[in-house]
C-alpha cells in the first residue's frame, strides 16, 4: 500500500522509469523510496541505524538495495518509519530481489 497524495491519482513514491542520473549511478526503488522515508521525516542519511540497533555497512547496503534483511528487520525498518513494510519492499521489486536473495545464499553456502 502505497501513499496517496491527497490532490492527484499519484502515487507518493515515483519509482517508475527509474534509472541513472546525471552523475551515472544507477538508482534502484528501494534506494529511491529510502531517500523519500528520510526525507519525509527530515532526518540525516544514517539517523534510522543507530535507533534500529545496525552497524553504518549494513544500514546502507539495506538502503542502496544491495541486501535484503531478514522479514523481522524489514517491519522493525517499516514501523520506524511509520509505515507498511511492503511500501519499502514492494512486489514490482519481486524479481531483483530475488536475484539478491540468491546472491546471498551463495555467498552464505561458499563460507
């Protein structure tokens, strides 16, 4: 469920088309949808790590979408926020982050 602004059909987050900006790195979703969650509550970058309890790496490899957290990091992520764990993590991101998940299972079975 994602945010409705009140005066369009639009929706909050404008994910869609998504791809590399003016300095060539390539944003992804959930990277996008990060940086409007911080800056809705006019917060720093890394202000949510310290109160979920993460080290500064972890919180930004969540953040720039390059791990996915286990289901109990994603809502405890979600209700600082103060909101829906799948505004963050939603379905039209299903297919990377499946890719990441088997990325990271290879490297857990490689240890």
């Amino acid at each position: 469920m994602e945010n409705q602004d009140k005066s369009t059909e639009e929706t909050f987050f404008c994910d869609k088309g998504v791809g590399n900006g003016c300095d060539g790195h390539s944003y992804k979703p959930i990277e996008i949808r990060f940086e409007t969650l911080i800056n809705a509550n006019c917060e720093k970058p890394f202000d949510w790590y310290k109160e979920l309890g993460l080290d500064k790496s972890t919180a930004s490899r969540i953040r720039r979408g390059l791990i996915v957290p286990p289901k109990w990091l994603r809502i405890k992520i979600a209700q600082y926020f103060k909101t829906d764990s799948a505004t963050i993590w939603t379905n039209s991101d299903l297919p990377y982050l499946r890719e990441i998940l088997k990325q990271q299972r290879g490297q857990e079975n490689a240890r």
